[in-house]
C-alpha cells in the first residue's frame, strides 16, 4: 500500500502532508514554494510510493468555489500529465487555515512563531489529510 499526499495548493506556497504507508496517520512534510511543486514531488515519487493525491477544494461559505480554484484546476491538469496512473481526490478545505492558526496556538507556539506562513500551509495541508482520513474511516 501506497501513502496519500495531500497539497494545500497556493499562488506562492504549497503545503504538503503525507500519511505513513498504512494510510492511518497524517504528518506534515514540507511546504515547497509552488513554482518547484512538480519538481518536488517528481522526487519525492521516486522513493516513494503514492496512491492518492488529496487536494484541498476552497469554497466560500455558500458552497461556490473560490477565486483562487481556477488556478488549482490548471496545476491539476499539469498533475494528471505528470503522473497519470496516480488518482486526485478533492477535499474541502474551508477552515484549514483557521484550524491550523489555532493548532498552533493550541501548540504553544510563540505570537512571532504564528506568523510563518509555511508552516501555517503545512499544518493545513495535515489537517486537510486527517479530514479525509476520518471520512474514509467512518464510511
């Protein structure tokens, strides 16, 4: 069995998380500028072994998409040529950045510490992860 990815797509960073080869636990990875995203995960699929890429769904609060989806569909269109033979899921995500802010307040994380965007996009590409993890689990 293969992992699942999952990307907090973003304009400039990308927030990735992964889950061990079970498919049981969600872990942050890294967040990678946007523009290397394809080339991170060329790499990062020639050690392991991916079954899934989980991508987050931004909608707004009356369920339409965001402004931000048409630049996701045109990085999933580059993602099914790349790596064809490996299926996307969507997710939303409404909330992940919310969540992440508060996880890492919750963490103990210091006011100056909060404010590293990547990190924020890696904790929400996890908590993006673990959402799916959960509804897979309670099917």
């Amino acid at each position: 069995m293969g992992r699942i990815l999952a990307l907090d797509y973003g304009l400039k960073r990308t927030g990735i998380a992964v889950t061990d080869e079970l498919q049981i636990i969600a872990s942050g990875l890294t967040t990678v500028n946007t523009t290397d995203l394809i080339s991170f995960l060329t790499k990062y699929l020639e050690n392991e072994t991916v079954d899934l890429f989980l991508i987050g769904e931004p909608r707004q609060m009356n369920y339409t998409v965001s402004q931000s989806e048409i630049h996701i569909l045109q990085f999933i269109k580059q993602l099914t040529t790349e790596f064809p033979n490996i299926p996307i899921k969507r997710i939303d995500e409404r909330f992940t950045s919310k969540l992440a802010f508060q996880t890492m307040i919750d963490g103990g994380l210091k006011k100056n510490q909060r404010k590293n965007k990547a990190l924020i996009d890696k904790i929400s590409a996890t908590i993006i992860l673990q959402s799916y993890l959960y509804s897979k689990n309670t099917e």
